[in-house]
C-alpha cells in the first residue's frame, strides 16, 4: 500500500479520503485498513454489503453511487454516509427508511456541476430554492452533512476549478446555518484541485489501488 501512504502524505491532515473500493476484493481493503485507511468507498449496495462484514466495525463505508429508492432499507444498516442524495424523492425514502430503524441517516446533497447530462444531482438554482423553503428540515430521520459534487471529466483545469469554487460557494453559503461539515469532492484525477477550492473529503480509487 505505498501508493496509500504517499497519498496520505500529500492530503492535508483536515481532509478526509475515502478510498473507493469498487470492483476491488476485500483482500485489497483490509490490506488498505491495516495501513491506516478506515473510509471506503462503494458505487454499488450489494458490493458494499458483501465487503463490510469483512472489514472491522469502525471502518466507515462509504455509498458514492447512484442510489435507487428500492435499495436504501437494505443500506442503512451498513453505510456511514451517503453521498449521492440527488432528489428530494431519495431524501424523502432514507429519511423513512432511517426512521423505521431508529437511526439518523446521514447523507449528502449531490449537485450537478458537470457539463456531462448524464451525472446526477440538483440542479443549483433549483437546490438553493429548496435549502430556502426549510429542505434539511423537511424529514425525520435524516442529517444532511453537506453537499457533493463532481467535476467534467476535461482536460481542462480551469473549467474543473470553477465548477469546484461554484460548488464550495454554495457550501460556505448555507454551511452555518444548517450546520455542514464536509464538501464531497475530488477524485484521482482532480483531487488536488478540489482541495485547492474548499473539499473537505475526495473519493479516490485508481490512484491507490491501480487500475481495474
């Protein structure tokens, strides 16, 4: 895991990393726990629910994905955070689901910032609208920490810079009041910028475990 600990070296100590473990098998992530790595990353629920039992209690496993309303009960019980909340829909469900088990769910608003149609999340305007008319308060069972995003996949890094710094205003906008703490965003190939424009957390595979 010398690729895990220069990473770990080169992230500011007040930035969380989430190694993303998808497609990987445990052996690779209790290899990444022994040096250190507690927070891990699924896009998938039935992936992140066969790795869990194989990882010690206080790692936190981590849901990035797209998440179907059909799958959070089966979730909750296994995932520290969710980061991909892209509707009020969604937010609505965890938020019974979590209340059904006795839980607070804790989750993330995903914002769309990318320039690709086909990544999910709010709408920026429409987010801003509804964090106005009480949205984080709207449903029991539910702590919304913060907000993530992902940037284009470009080559340019000017475009990504913005689209982060737009991301971080909304987050420095509303953080206060509704008591946030982390600001998802950044991955192998844009992390450092992330951490430049305000990300309190990034979500980093490849440039850990290799390619799949």
């Amino acid at each position: 895991m010398e690729s895990l600990l220069r990473l770990r070296e080169q992230i500011p100590p007040h930035v969380t990393l989430v190694a993303v473990s998808k497609t990987r098998p445990i052996e690779d992530l209790v290899e990444a726990y022994a040096a250190g790595q507690r927070d891990f990353g699924e896009n998938r629920v039935q992936e992140l629910l066969e790795k869990a039992p194989g990882l010690p209690a206080d790692a936190r496993m981590h849901h990035i994905g797209h998440l179907q309303t059909n799958k959070v009960k089966a979730l909750l019980p296994a995932v520290y955070l969710i980061h991909g909340v892209d509707s009020e829909r969604l937010l609505a469900e965890v938020g019974r689901r979590a209340v059904e088990r006795g839980q607070d769910a804790e989750v993330l608003l995903q914002v769309h910032i990318a320039q690709e149609e086909q990544k999910f999340g709010w709408d920026g305007e429409e987010l801003e609208r509804e964090l106005e008319a009480g949205l984080t308060g709207r449903y029991a069972g539910v702590r919304v920490r913060g907000l993530m995003g992902m940037a284009t996949f470009t080559d340019d890094k000017a475009q990504i810079r913005r689209e982060f710094r737009g991301l971080n205003g909304v987050f420095e906008q509303h953080r206060a009041a509704h008591g946030w703490d982390v600001l998802s965003m950044g991955m192998s190939g844009d992390w450092e910028i992330a951490v430049e424009e305000g990300s309190t957390l990034v979500r980093i595979g490849s440039a850990i475990f290799g390619g799949r």
